[in-house]
C-alpha cells in the first residue's frame, strides 16, 4: 500500500464521512465480522423516486472496514436503491484504490454485507 493510500485510510478512519445516525430512516441493516468484531449498521432515508437522499453509518472496527463504509457511503448518497444490488467486491476495491490480502478482505467488505442485506430487504 502506497503512503498516498495509508494516509488517505486513515483519514476516513479518524474523520468518516457520513457517521452518525439519521433521525427518520427509510432502511436500515446491521452486520459484523466474528473473526475480527469488526459491525456495522447503515441507515438510508430515501426520496420518493428511490434515491437515496441521506445515508449513514456507525459501529466499530479496523481503519479499513471503517474507512471502505466512509467511502462507499460517499459513493451511494444520491444514487437510487438499485444501486445496491449492483455493487461487488470488485467495485468496492475499486473504491478503495487497493486490494488487500485475504485476511483483510472481510473487513474492506463488511460494508458490502450489510448493503446487500438491505437489497435484500426491498425483496422480502
């Protein structure tokens, strides 16, 4: 990992976009990682065209669980819903800027996990 990448990890680590919660939420989902307990929850308030207008998460983890949920969280406020169920973990890496190791690639894609159970949610 380059020093450009380091810092920027550590930005969103100590100064995450988007961290909080919402005071109406539209959707919410919840999920951790036993290896590490790493968790996180995401809130969505959505418009009435299915986009999401506001976003939020909080929880405890590594910088890079902490830091992919900042950055994907940035990516997804003003897209529609839909959007979930076309993310993967290539694209999240993408956003990332870099692939980890194995170990670490449950805690880059915690985030992931939560999104697709709240796709999920829409279907049920």
């Amino acid at each position: 990992m380059t020093d450009l990448y380091r810092e920027e990890i550590l930005d969103h680590y100590h100064y995450p976009n988007n961290y909080g919660r919402l005071k109406q939420v539209d959707r919410e989902g919840s999920e951790s990682n036993p290896m590490c307990g790493d968790r996180q929850t995401w809130q969505f308030k959505l418009d009435g065209d299915g986009v999401i207008s506001e976003i939020s998460f909080t929880g405890e983890g590594c910088a890079l669980s902490i830091a992919s949920a900042s950055i994907l969280s940035e990516y997804l406020k003003g897209k529609k819903i839909d959007a979930l169920g076309k993310l993967d973990a290539e694209q999240v890496f993408d956003l990332l800027g870099f692939r980890t190791g194995p170990a670490r690639a449950k805690c880059v894609l915690l985030p992931l996990e939560v999104l697709r159970q709240m796709n999920d949610q829409k279907h049920q």
